[in-house]
C-alpha cells in the first residue's frame, strides 16, 4: 500500500454538500471516527488537542470567576431523576439505563447521566447549612449519555463530553447574576478562543431546559447558513432546591431554599469550529486553539537532507521556544506539495516553507491558511514575527465570521419575506414575536425556523410592533433561524 | 449554627485506628463523599485539586515521551468484551449493564467501560494497515465503572478516574520496552511528584491482568504497613489484536498482528497521598501536587484589619507573583489558633504566620506541616526562600516515605518468622518463591499476604535458595504483603 493514498485529499465541495463536506472532512481529518455502538464517536487525537486547547482556556476562565472543580457520579438513581417531574419527563426518553451489576439484577434502575441537577442537588442539601456556606460555585467537566435517534459527530451523540456548572445562591437576584455572568462568560471565550462571533438571548418555553426558571444561550451562525446552540446558562430558581431540599439558615435565622443556576458547553464546540471556518480545502482552525499552530515543511529537492533539514529543524526548534505547537513535516515519502494540502485540509493556521533559495536569502515563506497570503520571514525575526501573524490569523479569522453573521442576518416583518428568506438564503432572521407559544409552533411547522434567541433587548420601542405570523401586537424582538 | 462547629477538629487517631482515621480524614477535609449509589464517591474541591495537579504532571510526561490523547466511547458491546475470554472471565462479574435506551430495551447489552482494551481493539483493528502506522501511542482520561461489593473511598470505589494508555507496535521487543519505559515513568512521577518510593515488579499469574501476557506494577507501603498497588503496566502481546484483529503489512509485506501495550494509574493515587504521608493532625500534601502550597495566617489582635491585613495581602500576592499557589485565609469568626489546626489537618504544607511583633521586624513565621520547624523569613526574601522551603519539604517527605519502607522491609526466609511478620509489624516481606500458585495460594490463606511484585532480579545468585513456604528450590525473589 502506498502511503500516498491513505488520505484521499478529495473531499466533496463543502458549496455542492454541507453535510457530506462536514462528515467527510471530520474522518479524513482524524477528528473522529464511528464506534460500534450508534450514535457513539471516538474522538481521534487531533480532534481531542483541539477539545484539550478549548478546555484549558475555558476552564481557566471559569476557575478564575471564583468556581472549582469537583466530580460526581456518573450513575444516578432513577427515583432521584423523578423528583423534578418536568425535569424527568424532559429527559425519560434519552436516558441509558444501568439495570445489573455484574451478575445481579439491581433493585433499583441507575441513569447513566443525562446531566447532573439530581445528583448534584442531593449533595447540596447535605453540604448547605446556613448563608455562610453559599455561594457554593461548582464546575465538573464530564462525559454525558442522551439516547438520540439522529446523530451526527460532534453536533449530536449520545455520548459527549461537557463542563456543567452547579451553583447554590442565598438570593433570586444573585442566581440572576450568576446566570448572566456565565453568559458573557461564554460569548468572551467563544469569540475569543474559537473566533466565533454569538449572539446572546433567553429561550422561549418551548426551548428552554426541562426544569429551569430561564435559559439563557449563545447561538452562532454555521457557514451553511444553519444556526448552532454553542452553550446554555440556566436559572434554575428554586425548582430543583425545593424537591431536592436544599435549603439554608438565612442572615435572619429563617430557613430558605437556595437560589440555584447551572451552565454548560459541550464538545459541540469542535463541530462550531469546524462549521463555522472550514472551507473547500478542508479544515481552518483558530490559532489559540489549533493542535498544530505552525507546520514547517522542507522543500525536498536534490541533497534537502542535507541542505535544507538542519535549517528547517532549527526554525522548528526556534518556534518552540516561541512558546508555540509547531511540527516539522520531514517524512521522506511525500512531496511538498502533497504535504501543503495535507495541512491545509488538517487546519493548520500557518505553514513555513523553507528551501535551497530561502537557505540562501535567510529567510523562511510562511503562507497563512485562512487567506493564504504569502509572506517572507528572515531567520532571525521567526519568533517575533510568527505570533504577531498568529494574532493577526485569529482576528482576521473572527472579523470574516461576524461579516459573514451579519451579512446573513435578515431584519424583516413580514411573513412572507420570511418565508422566502429562510428558504432561499437560510440565516438569522431578526424579528418581532407576540410571545404565543403556538405561533411559535406554527412557524416551526411551516418554515423549520425556530426561535434561537430571544434579545435582551430594553428599549421599549424596538419590541413594539406585529408578530411576524400573527400580526398580534408583539412583545419580543428575536432571532429566528433554522438549527443544527 | 456556629461556624466554629462546622469543622470537628477531632479526628480519631491514626495510631488508633487507621481504618477510622482514613474515613474520617477524606470527609472532613472534604476530599470525598458518599454519593447516594452504594460504592460511588463525590470527588469534592480539594480532592479532585489534587487530582488536577497530579493529573497535569503525569500528562506532560504521558505526551513528552509521545503519546496523545484521545477519547472512546464508554459503553461496550457485550460482544466485544466477549471475544478475548480469559478478559471477559475477568471482569463480567464486576460489569454495570445498560440493558434500556431511552422507553426501548436494546438488541444487545452494553457494558459501562470497566476497562477499554475491547473498544479502542476494535478501533484500532480499523486504523492499523501498516507497520508505517505504527507505533499507534495513545492515551485516555476516562471513568471507569466495576461493580465492587467492598468499597472504600478512592481506593476500591464503583467509579473511579483514571488513565489508561493503549498502545501498539510493530514487535514484541517493542511492546516490552513499551511496557517498562512506562513502569519506570510511573514509578517517577509517584516519586517525583508524591513523595511516595515505590518498588516494581512483575506480577503472578494470580494477580495479572485479565488477558495480558505480563503485568508490571508499582507497589508502595502505607504507614499502617499495608501495601498499595499503585499503578500497573500491561504487556499484552498478541492476545487482543488476534481477537480484534488488528494486522498490519510488515517491511517483509506479510501480514502481522500488532503487539500491545496497555498502563494506568486512577484516583486510587489520592487514597495513597493520604495514607502514605498523614498523620494524627490529617492529611499531608506533597507540595508539588497539594491544592493550596502556602496558607497566609494574619494574627488577628487589635486592629489587625488596620495594621495586619494589609501586610498579610501583600504576602498572598508576592507568593501569587512566584507562582505558587497561595491561599489568605482572613477570616474573622475564626481565631488563629484554630485556622492552624484547620490548615493542618487540610495538608497545606506551609503555613505563614504574621502579627504585629513580624511587622516591625519586617518578616513573617513559616511553619513546615511535615516537621512543624519554625522559620523566620524577611519579608524582601520571601519570593525566594520560600520556593526554596517547599523543594525542602517535597525532599524531606519522600526521605522520610524511604526510611519507613526500608524499616519495615524484612528480608527473612523462613516461614514462621514470616507468618510472626505479617501478623505483628506487616510491611514488605522480601524472600524466595518456588513459582507454584497452589503454594502462592496458601500462603494467602494462611496469612492474608499476596505476593505484591516479583522483582526483576538478574543475578542469578540473589534467586537460588528454598521457596519460604514449601520448601522446594526457588525460582523468583518476591515481595509480599498485606495489600488494599
């Protein structure tokens, strides 16, 4: 077998078939690959560093807005699960069920956990006592099982990995707080990290998480035009501290039930990056969290091994020490030009190009992945100049993406144009809502649009109006979209 | 309630009861709690802080010596555990079963990973072709589920944290080397980083793993001079991937089965931090890996907000600026007293005092957990001094770990002083073995004893003897002991 064919570079035009580009490209990429069992994906080293650098800087996020690290189990009681009913009956028909240990049939059927409210909350109630013990600010990064008939890598599996926030407050406007802090949080580290522009908004009932008083979420705008739920913050109230009893002496000795908020991202974060910047060529990852920020690759003619490679090794050795993931691409059985789209479909943001005539001049190509524009390094300006192009990669790459957003979001008030629209063109369409949920569910029906965001909008007349369906007066200022 | 009641400061004594003493520590310095799932534990703060830190430092040495991470699916097919039998044998008894998806009962059961060598097998039967891709060196951080009848915080838990390295090659040779390049990085960062002095060896046919062709391990003593296996390293030869069928074209173009490998060490290493190092006063932290390095007292007289506060935040930040991890504890309802107790029995390695009588001499107290030695630093070689202290500290406990191993290390090669050993001091027994597990067996029996490792002697002289027990000629120099 010829090495040469073990990546067919070919990958179906992401412009003919999104969703075949979007399979295609996260298997040849090595992000990950099907399991056995349905619904279930492994993810592949590359895909995984791409979730190690996202979870580093978020997770460095978090611990510095005050919450630590725990873990709790991964097996959940089902009687536990039955005490918040509407949070039960959101989450019945995805649950795996753990029914024997071993060779013995238990009394009780375990969840594998859909999410962690239940247990958490039982661990609150025993760990809360008075007002001096709250806030307590939890995060857990954890894998999760949901049952889900359709699946796709990344977007939708029935197992992912997440971080889930559980916080316990001493009052409503705290959990509040708390809540909407997380938020911004999120939108921070997505634009910032990932260089995905999100906008932020409530969810309407029908969208909101089994359980909670409000959910708040960031949706992002997928180059095909799709929307992606990229992370939820949820007011929980006191729905779950009322059932799972967690409550606290008050400053006043009075016993209260705890005000309580949970938040999450998920992997889905990889399937954003990748929807959100790949193009035909494959893959177009951030630098602040690409695996491999920079390849250098040697121009292997004639006596290279010689000649080139000890230069290339120590560009190499230079980036390194720069502080960046860099890896030299020396393998004798491709040729440079393989190994340019190689990278290219990888995703990697910058590769360095050196051969006999860069030797000559002291100076390296380095060509950008995101627009390809070529430019020569000399030798000895590599570590100044790399992260500068690096930084220039990720703001660039965010500033096509919010063109992008904002080239594809439609502020319209009438039904019909809304229809035509969400056909023909797909993105977020801005509008105003009478707040009726069968509106909401007939425009669903009829369009496949729901309402991803509901703004936060405060000047009074900017949701005055018609509903876009219903022509009743409105009373919110939306985002309607198709979704992932 | 007072604050002051929230923490019993009475622990009962290790010397007492070891068995209490453990259980007591773990919650009330919040390592750990029990979840409402019999044998499941919660991983609370500032137990799963120590987990990160260790977990960060054995990862960097995982991908240094060219591993990568990656993540499988946690639930198996039955009949993928099914097709190696002797690791089928090993672990049905102990499988959580997923038998139900949602309202639907599944065709086929699956099984809560209780280790992963038939997943990643199968994975690997797809991406192996050729010996160029090989070695495949991958890594997971992952739970895992076994169903234990006995459990005990950390140490025997129904779910626990771990890593586990799953790796393939193109020879045996390759594999061995492998398998012992990670015993040896095991054994140092345990060393290194926990202060714990391991011993390694090969374990016996009765005490392998399921399915492998050799295990290594590294076995520490507890200071209640029982033994702690504390990480294991499997050869497993060809015997997963002839089940799996991962070949692969050699250099010769013939069809091979790849040689694997596959290691871990779990949570099981916050239990040995614990029961290696604490004392009657609680935990003692390794500095390298303890969640808070350096705790900041301010001797509360007077009007210390005024006069000593202000010094005390500027210790907190000047340690913060060298990089440790530092913690201000300027509670009020607390008296300083107290907080020293607190503190110690939380197992921060060094505390530092400051009071009016300091700052007038422009100095602060440091107070060593492990040997209680006062020092007192200027305020100008703080950021110096005490980096310095904490190196100090890390050395000291793993010297004083040493001599407690070697102490209770008795090298005897008669029976009934080795039945008088283990029945009044325990510890290692060092001694010959004649290799037969019926004698293995009843050496178990009669004295509750295992054969911990089998140690990789070459000199021929050092194994040629009588087996302690039956008598006949020896063939191994072993080391046994009481074992969690």
């Amino acid at each position: 077998m010829n090495k040469n064919d073990r990546f067919v570079k070919k990958i179906t035009p992401k412009s003919v078939d999104f969703s075949r580009w979007y399979t295609e490209i996260i298997q040849k990429a090595e992000l990950a690959d099907y399991a056995p069992v349905k619904g279930m994906m492994v993810i592949r080293p590359p895909g995984y560093a791409l979730w190690e650098n996202i979870q580093q800087l978020l997770d460095k996020r978090i611990k510095e807005s005050g919450h630590s690290n725990a873990y709790f189990p991964l097996l959940i009681p089902e009687s536990y699960l039955q005490k918040e009913a509407e949070h039960l009956e959101g989450f019945a028909p995805e649950v795996a069920w753990v029914t024997h240990g071993g060779h013995e049939e238990l009394e009780e059927r375990l969840a594998v956990r859909p999410t962690s409210e239940a247990i958490i909350g039982t661990m609150y109630a025993k760990w809360i006592k008075s007002w001096r013990d709250l806030p307590v600010l939890i995060n857990q990064w954890a894998n999760i099982v949901r049952w889900e008939k359709v699946t796709r890598p990344f977007l939708r599996t029935t197992e992912f990995l997440w971080q889930e926030g559980h916080t316990a407050h001493e009052t409503k406007e705290e959990a509040e707080k708390e809540t909407l802090m997380i938020l911004s949080l999120y939108k921070e580290a997505v634009e910032t990290d990932l260089a995905i522009p999100v906008i932020e908004g409530k969810k309407t009932e029908r969208e909101k998480f089994a359980g909670a008083l409000e959910t708040y979420a960031i949706e992002a705008l997928m180059t095909d035009g799709k929307a992606l739920q990229m992370g939820t913050s949820h007011n929980l109230g006191q729905h779950f501290s009322k059932v799972f009893n967690i409550r606290f002496e008050d400053r006043n000795q009075n016993l209260q039930y705890a005000w309580q908020t949970s938040w999450g991202v998920s992997t889905r974060l990889i399937g954003a990056v990748v929807m959100a910047h790949g193009d035909d060529s494959g893959l177009k990852f951030p630098p602040k969290v690409a695996p491999i920020q920079v390849i250098v690759i040697p121009i292997s003619v004639g006596d290279w091994k010689e000649t080139v490679l000890p230069s290339a090794q120590n560009v190499e050795s230079v980036m390194k020490k720069a502080g960046l993931r860099v890896k030299l691409d020396d393998r004798e059985e491709f040729t440079p030009g393989w190994k340019f789209s190689e990278w290219e479909m990888r995703g990697v943001p910058l590769r360095i190009e050196i051969g006999p005539k860069d030797i000559k001049e002291k100076q390296v190509i380095a060509v950008r992945r995101d627009n390809r524009e070529k430019e020569a390094i000399p030798f000895n300006a590599l570590s100044q100049r790399v992260p500068e192009i690096l930084q220039k990669i990720q703001e660039s790459m965010f500033e096509e993406a919010l063109k992008f957003q904002r080239e594809n979001t439609h502020e319209l008030h009438n039904y019909e144009d809304f229809k035509a629209v969400i056909e023909a063109k797909k993105g977020f369409i801005k509008t105003l809502w009478c707040g009726d949920p069968a509106c909401e569910e007939e425009i669903k029906e009829e369009t496949m649009a729901t309402i991803r965001a509901v703004l936060m909008e405060k000047e009074e007349e900017k949701i005055q109006g018609k509903c876009v369906h219903c022509q009743k007066p409105s009373k919110f200022l939306v985002i309607f979209a198709r979704a992932y």
